[in-house]
C-alpha cells in the first residue's frame, strides 16, 4: 500500500509535534520572558494583553528572540495559515492574542488541536490548488508546498524554543541542565 502525500504530510506534523511536547511539558512560566541577551526581541504587559516587539523590515542585528516571542509568532503565522486554507478571514497580527506565560502552553496546544482538524479537512485532491500564503500568489506554489512549510517552520520554532529552554536551564544550573555532573 503507497502512502499519499497527505498522509506523509500529516506524518512529518505528528512527529515534528512530539518533539515539541519534549520541550511544552518541561517549559514553566518564567522561562518564556527570559532574555538571553540585550538584544531581544519578547513580549510586553500592556493594559490591552501582551504586545509583541515587532519591525516589517527585519533589523539588523537581529534580536534574539525569547520563548515568549517565538510562541507568540508560531501562533500568529500558524493561524493565519489556518485562516488560509479554510476559507476564513486571515486575522491581523494585531488580532493574535497571547495569553502569558501561564496560559502559553496550552494555548500553542489548541493551535495544535486545530491544525489536526485543518489537516482532516484536506484531501489529497486539494493538495495541487495554488496557495498565495506566506508568499506572494504568482510564485507559483501549492497547498503541498504551504503544508510542508507549516512542518518546516513548526519544526524550526520548536527547536528554538527548545534551545533557549536548555540554555536558561544550564545558565541557573537547574535540575534540567542537560550533561550536568554532581
């Protein structure tokens, strides 16, 4: 029996996410606000939620981004990917809300839990229409090429998140210092 395209794609997303709940189950809340370096890019209380540091034209340097940032962001083009590819609205970036440190987790959990249903709305019929998202409609790509994106991206930001995880853990030489000798 060949495996479809979709089923390859849905595949890769289940295994990009569960190395994503390796780094989820061990964040706490005060991981995601910590800066490790003067340069960052993170998120703000405001009396409105949590504002992003943002610029539309990358700076350079470019900040370092916290783990406040980096969900913030998976959040926001996750969604917006959604929106695309069932028809809805795409929300602003102004639109996407981040609940905080405390309620962080769980909600990249949702955005998970409605991309599996995203992913079962598809078929492998679908998967040759033109996509004009993130890029511009006469590049010429697919929803198999959107797709792959969502894993290659999803993939990255994990592995950022994860990183900044281990560094703070090693910098405060916690109990998830990774080759820590006693």
């Amino acid at each position: 029996m060949s495996e479809s395209r979709l089923d390859l794609i849905r595949w890769q997303f289940e295994f990009t996410w569960s190395l994503a709940e390796v780094h989820l189950a061990a964040l706490q809340p005060e991981d995601f606000l910590w800066q490790p370096a003067p340069l960052c890019w993170t998120l703000h209380r405001t009396a409105g939620g949590w504002e992003p540091d943002f610029a539309e034209t990358e700076p350079d340097p470019i900040p370092v981004p916290t783990i406040a940032w980096v969900s913030w962001h998976l959040g926001w083009w996750w969604g917006v990917t959604a929106d695309h590819l069932t028809g809805t609205t795409p929300r602003g970036r102004d639109e996407v809300r981040w609940p905080g440190p405390d309620g962080a987790v769980d909600w990249l959990r949702t955005h998970r839990d409605e991309w599996v249903s995203v992913l079962a709305g598809l078929d492998d019929a679908g998967l040759d229409a033109p996509s004009a998202f993130p890029w511009p409609a006469d590049a010429g790509l697919t929803v198999t090429h959107q797709l792959a994106w969502v894993n290659g991206e999803l993939m990255k930001n994990v592995a950022e998140m994860g990183q900044l995880r281990l560094l703070r853990a090693a910098r405060s030489g916690g109990p998830e210092t990774v080759g820590a000798r006693a």
